[in-house]
C-alpha cells in the first residue's frame, strides 16, 4: 500500500531527518520525497500504512503534513 503526503519539507536535509526519524518507528516502510514537486510529496509504501500516525509522527518533530486522496 502507498499513501502520499503533502509536506512543508523544504530541503535533502531536512527530508533525510523526517525519513531516518519514520524508519526508526518503522523499520519495514519503503520511503522517498519528491522536493521537486510543488506540493513536497513523501510516498510510504508498506504492507499497512495509517496515514493519521505518520502525520501525527511529523507534526511532532514540527513539520506539517497532510494526506493526499
């Protein structure tokens, strides 16, 4: 399963901070950015995703984050 964010990470840092952050809770997630696109997209791909945790988990570490349907 894939669910995209859209996210106000603006730079390789940064996004390399969120993802090392993300994998440390899970481990078994496939993650990348897109900082070229418009909207900052985060894919994660997993077996079982739930978009309200992975917002919840970049929040805290004081970026914003949204689901995108």
């Amino acid at each position: 399963m894939i669910e995209v964010f859209k996210t106000n990470i603006q730079n390789i840092k940064e996004a390399y901070f969120v993802m090392s952050q993300l994998l440390k809770r899970f481990p078994d997630y496939k993650i990348n950015f897109d900082l070229e696109d418009c909207d900052n997209i985060l894919r994660i791909d997993g077996t079982v995703v739930h978009p309200q945790i992975i917002v919840e988990c970049i929040t805290a570490l004081g970026y914003e984050c949204a689901e995108l349907t």
